[in-house]
C-alpha cells in the first residue's frame, strides 16, 4: 500500500521533480532491502509490482508520436487574366520536319537531371501535411518516377482495336488498316520501376473528368496523342452521343487546308470535353500583310499562341508539346520570321534554330507559370518530345525503320537515363509538370508506321509518328497516373 500510494502521487509529475527520481527510487530500494522479515516469494512479488508500476508510469511520459499529422499543403496547380488579342491565321501542318533538322536525332541524348528531386515526379510520394484542430497528422506518400521503368509483354494489349476505332482515329495512323501482318508491338505495357502505374478504363477515366475540360496543343504527334485518347476512353467503339464542339473553339477549315487546325469533343455524360490544337511551336504566329495571300508571318518567340491566351482560362488539363518543327526548312516553308517584344529578332545567337526552340518553351512555360496562381484547378504538363528513328538517312532521303522485332535495343530505362534534361529546363521552378515519355519511347522503334500504309504504294517511311494502338496510348497512361 506504502508503494502504491507513493506512485499514484508520482504518476503525473513536475519537470522540476524529474531532478528527484533517481534519489526517490534509491531511498525505495532501501525501504524494499530493509523488510527483512519478508519471505522469499513475497520479496520477489513486491519487486515486480514496482517495477510494473515504473514500467507504466514511464510509458506516460513519453509524448504521444502520432506519424499521421503535418500541414496541409497548398495546392500544387494554382489562373489568368483576360487579355485583348490580335488575329492569329492557322497553318497548314506539314508533318514531316525538314532534312536538316540536327537537334532531335534518333540519338537524341537522354540523360539524368542534376537535380535529386526532379520536376514532374508525380505524386505517388510526397510528404503531405494535414491540420486537423489542434492535432498534426504527418502523410507518407511513395514517390513515383513514371520515367524510369521497363516494357514488360502483355497479352490483355492492346486497349482498343485499331479495325474499330474509325470515329476518331485517322486511318493512316491504323496499322491494323495497312499491308503490316505483324502486331507484336502491340503487346507490351510500361511499367514503372518500384510503384505501380493503374491501368486504364475509360468510363473510370471520364469519371474522374466529370466536369473538366482536357486540352492537348502542339504539333502532329500530339495530334496523335490527342486521338489515341480519344480511342482509350471510349474503347475505340462508335459513340453517336458525344457532341462535336469544335466550332466553340474556333476551329474550321479554311479553303486549302488540309485539315482543321483542332478538333473537340464533349461527352455528355460526364460534362467532359476533350480537344487538341495545332501550334508546331507553341508561338504566337500572325500575318505580317492579312491582305496578301502570300505574307510571311511573324513568329513571336516570347508570345504563346493567342489560342492558349484565349482559353486557358477553360481547362482543367493542359498538355503542351513541341519540337520537330524547329528547323530551317520549317521556317523558309512556312515564311516564319522570328520577332522578340514585339520587333524582328536582331540576335544572331538566338536565331540558331536551338536556341530559338529553348527560348520560346521557356517563355511559353514562364507565361503559363505565371498564369497557373489565377488557376488553381488548372493542371499543366509540358511533355517531352516523342523520339525519331530514322535510319541511314533522313526521311527524304531514304531514311528507314524497317525493323519489326520489340525491343531490340532493350527493354528498360535506367535510372541515369531517367530525367530529360533538356525537357526538365524548363518547368524547374514552376508549377508546371513534365510528362517525360521521351526514353521509354525510344526503346521503341518498331512501333512507327514505317513503310506501310492503307495504299500499299511505296513511298517514304514514317518513322516519326506511332502505329495506333501504340506508344502514345503509353504516354495517356502516365498522363493519367500523373492526374
């Protein structure tokens, strides 16, 4: 009874009677010793029940360490004030870069980012922080590096059939629709290293999309990302419900052009929008001279194009891509003239085709960035370039990719080839995500259309745009593993 009441009264005590413990638990050793008269087993007894009760005692002490409380953070994905806009005159595409092209060969390097925490990591890790009252919760996260990975066979491949998706997919872009017999690339999945990437269901996609608007802008090959999704979310199947709403973009055919310059479509169930625009460059370009035909057009390298100007205050997903139309033979074809603030550019380093292309993503991605806090249901990704393999020669003289066998040069992207270093430039710092689908693309070069095509004439090889079903379905998967 003597120990148990000098303990309840010790249970809850003082910083300053901490001092005392040592000397109050060595005058109750001496208490303890001194109770000759006790038996054996009693002694025994009434030692466990001490050291019980310390046992006890000492567990309240220490401070309850909850590793489920921090902060909550702030929204990663901040929006844009309205401005006035001049008129922008679309172009033609030409879907082919010019032969002398030298900065996105098929040996385009690809290499680790300096940075240990790279942008456009999604969030499969982080550490959040959520404040609830007056208690922190700390949230671990694994961090997830869709970059870096391997190809992994698949026989559940592909997500839809190249025969059935004829709404939206264009028909030269259907291997299934050309003399090809061989299908094999058809059957491989990325996998990331050391997290999992969900597989992909469309009606789940669109519901997660309920009320949002997807927008891809860039050149051909995001065309073709734009209409690989397309085929993802409806399974490649015939949809008369979902509502063509291109018009409400401004996006028409002009006489001569070979296509619209975009293309949108709303799916009524979910109140979900998906489009794509053309811009090559992501640059702003008008007319020099609107009233002759033959005008050469200003390409402002500091101005994002007016359409994202004009509507990026519509999105909830914007995808950004550019690259192969930086060269000399795009600029003399097109008659683009590069202006900076707003007058012709007088810099003779900048006029170098690179460094013309670095500057104008960085500007646009600077712009956008600064757009994003007005924004904050706005998610914007900057996705690397899709790699070329063109082989002994370029496309317009006798290039090829003839070979048919999967992954021939490997299956699997490295750690120290994980980050594209020239892609990541320019989001560091922002709030602006890269897609990196550049190395995992390049293990790839039997799935380009090559030499096939719904004629069976020959003719050049393609070895810059993907058979559908193919690798840009990949690039849609990270996408929405990223989302």
């Amino acid at each position: 009874m003597i120990i148990f009441f000098f303990l309840e009264h010790e249970s809850h005590p003082t910083v300053s009677q901490r001092t005392c413990e040592s000397a109050k638990l060595q005058y109750l050793g001496m208490k303890l010793g001194s109770l000759n008269g006790l038996k054996g087993k009693q002694l025994s007894l009434t030692l466990i029940i001490v050291f019980t009760t310390l046992l006890i005692w000492k567990w309240e002490r220490i401070p309850h360490q909850d590793p489920f409380h921090q902060q909550q953070e702030q929204d990663f994905f901040p929006q844009v004030a309205k401005v006035k806009y001049v008129h922008e005159h679309p172009l033609a595409e030409e879907d082919f870069p010019d032969s002398d092209t030298s900065v996105h060969q098929t040996s385009e390097t690809v290499v680790q980012a300096l940075s240990d925490n790279p942008v456009g990591l999604t969030t499969s890790s982080k550490e959040t922080e959520e404040n609830k009252g007056f208690e922190l919760q700390t949230v671990k996260i694994k961090t997830c590096n869709f970059a870096k990975g391997k190809w992994v066979a698949d026989e559940g491949r592909p997500l839809y059939s190249g025969f059935e998706c004829k709404q939206w997919l264009s028909e030269s872009w259907s291997c299934r629709l050309t003399q090809r017999e061989d299908f094999s690339y058809e059957k491989f999945r990325w996998k990331p290293e050391g997290c999992d990437m969900p597989g992909f269901e469309g009606s789940s996609f669109l519901r997660r999309m309920q009320d949002k608007t997807i927008a891809l802008v860039g050149d051909s090959l995001g065309r073709q990302q734009f209409q690989s999704l397309m085929c993802m979310v409806t399974g490649g199947k015939e949809r008369p419900d979902v509502e063509d709403v291109g018009l409400q973009y401004g996006f028409t055919m002009s006489p001569g052009d070979k296509r619209p310059n975009g293309w949108a479509y709303w799916f009524p169930s979910t109140n979900t929008t998906i489009l794509y625009y053309w811009s090559a460059t992501l640059c702003d370009i008008e007319p020099l001279n609107v009233s002759n035909p033959a005008t050469s057009y200003a390409m402002h390298l500091d101005r994002p194009t007016l359409f994202l100007r004009q509507n990026l205050h519509k999105f909830d997903v914007l995808i950004l891509n550019t690259g192969h139309h930086w060269n000399r033979g795009k600029l003399r074809a097109n008659r683009w003239e590069m202006f900076v603030n707003g007058s012709p550019n007088t810099d003779r380093k900048l006029a170098a085709m690179g460094s013309a292309k670095d500057f104008a993503v960085h500007s646009v991605i600077k712009w956008l960035d600064s757009q994003l806090q007005h924004l904050p249901r706005l998610k914007a990704f900057y996705r690397s370039i899709s790699p070329r393999h063109f082989f002994n020669g370029e496309w317009n003289s006798g290039g090829t990719c003839d070979n048919i066998r999967p992954l021939a040069g490997g299956s699997t992207v490295s750690q120290n080839a994980a980050n594209n270093v020239a892609a990541l430039s320019p989001v560091t710092g922002t709030r602006v995500v890269l897609l990196d689908i550049t190395g995992l693309s390049q293990l790839r070069d039997e799935s380009h259309i090559s030499k096939y095509s719904s004629k069976g004439t020959p003719g050049i090889q393609d070895c810059l745009h993907w058979c559908l079903p193919g690798i840009p379905d990949t690039w849609n998967e990270v996408l929405a593993a990223q989302l």
